[in-house]
C-alpha cells in the first residue's frame, strides 16, 4: 500500500487542485465543475447538431436515416 501514497501530503495538492477547478467552473458561471463539463458538451453537442437540423434537405436525410435503419434491422433479423 506504501507505494501508492505520495509522501507529503498528497491529498493536500488534490484538495487544493479541485477547489481551483470549482473556482475557475463558478467563475465561468457553473455552480461546479461537473456543471461546466456537461455545460460544455452540450453545446459542442449543439453546434455540431444544429447545421443538420437547418439544412434545407433535413428531412431527406432523416427518411434516408429512417429506411438505414429499417433496412439494418431486417438483415440482423435475417441473418
């Protein structure tokens, strides 16, 4: 067990790096780190969503989608 602890107090460095994590998380306006992590995906989710949601031929690709799919399910039934 004596190797896997860091001689000088290594929880110190670790409590002292999570308090700057949730400092720097409530300076960008999060109440927590774990709130700006997935406030961060879900807008990286967003952006990378949203060009698809506007393209003038969305809804093509959602039926072309929609027939992948059924056509999938059919040969894993099949096979």
């Amino acid at each position: 067990m004596a190797a896997h602890t860091a001689p000088g107090g290594g929880l110190d460095v670790l409590d002292a790096l999570l308090a700057g994590r949730r400092e720097l998380a409530q300076l960008l306006g999060a109440p927590s780190w774990a709130h700006y992590q997935v406030s961060v995906e879900l807008l990286v989710a967003a952006d990378r969503v949203a060009p698809l949601q506007h393209a003038p031929c969305s809804c093509e690709l959602q039926r072309l989608a929609a027939l992948l799919h059924a056509r999938r399910i059919r040969a894993h039934q099949h096979a």
